[in-house]
C-alpha cells in the first residue's frame, strides 16, 4: 500500500512538473504521435473508442465505463471543464489494458490531458511491477496520439495497430 501511495505521489508531482514546465511552442515527444496543431478535424470520439476495441488484440474484456468516472478515477482529472467529450474502455484489473479517446475543449488543455496520460502510464507500471509483469511491455509500447483537441491512449496487445486505426479516423 506505501508503495502504491508512493507512486500515486510521485507521479502526481510529475504531473505538476510538466504542467507548470510546459511551453507554447513544446512539440510531441517520441512516444507520441500525431500533430498537436491540427485544427480542422472532427472526429466521433466513442465511434474511435469502439473501433479500437474492436479492431486490437486485448488479453483482457474490456468494459466500458462512464465518462465522468474515468476522468475523475482513471486519470484523476479534476476539472472536468476542460473536457468536451470523452470515451473509456478499461481492464478488469486482470491487465494494464486501456482505450481512452478524449476531445479536449482546446488544444491547450490536450497537455494536460497528455500528462493526465503519463501518469495513468506511470501508476499501472507500479501496480503491474510485482503481480502483472507481464503488463509492462504494453505500458511501454502504449500509443499517446494527439491531433488538436484529441488525445488517445491505448494499451494493447498490438500498439500496431491500435496506430493503424487511429490514423485512419485523423486522414
């Protein structure tokens, strides 16, 4: 439980870090993909959402919970204003599997949400080290994509092609 709490802190302190550190002019890392600058795409957040359920490999059955629950619980997002529309496929604690599909109201607020990502990353990696390590190869290989006021995160058995769908709704 120290443990868990410790990375919960921890990452909430790295969360902070990069709000308060962000620039203007930041562009996406690496792990990334997609274009933060994009500014005419109109994208039907669960349609996303049920693709990717459908068209990746998952381990686990991925249930669909409430909006309002996964930015509150899952990404520990607090001022839910800042969300537009928002879709969320989770784990049933069996895996680190996870699909969120998020239209922020502005490209601004995606950092946020983006960071919102890494923590959720950083949190199932603790949880994952001692009973799921298996799980942490995904968590490694979990595809962020932001594209104006969208970001997605998906962990799967097949980042591949979690990328493949993606894209294709941002074309």
């Amino acid at each position: 439980m120290k443990k868990k709490f410790f990375a919960v802190l921890l990452s909430l302190a790295v969360v902070l870090s990069l709000v308060a550190c962000g620039s203007k002019d930041k562009k996406s890392d690496s792990n990334e993909a997609g274009n933060t600058d994009a500014a005419s795409v109109d994208v039907d957040v669960k349609a996303l959402a049920d693709a990717l359920k459908n068209g990746c490999d998952f381990k686990d059955n991925m249930a669909e919970i409430d909006p309002a629950v996964g930015l509150t619980r899952v990404l520990n997002i607090a001022d839910t204003s800042i969300i537009e529309e928002s879709a969320f496929y989770t784990n049933s604690s069996a895996s680190a599997e996870d699909i969120i599909v998020i239209k922020a109201t502005s490209a601004e607020n995606v950092k946020i949400v983006t960071a919102a990502f890494d923590v959720r990353i950083s949190t199932q990696k603790a949880a994952c080290a001692d009973y799921l390590p298996d799980e942490i190869p995904k968590l490694d290989a979990a595809v962020k994509y932001t594209n104006g006021q969208y970001a997605v995160l998906v962990v799967s058995n097949d980042s591949a092609k979690a990328q493949e769908i993606i894209d294709g709704y941002f074309k």
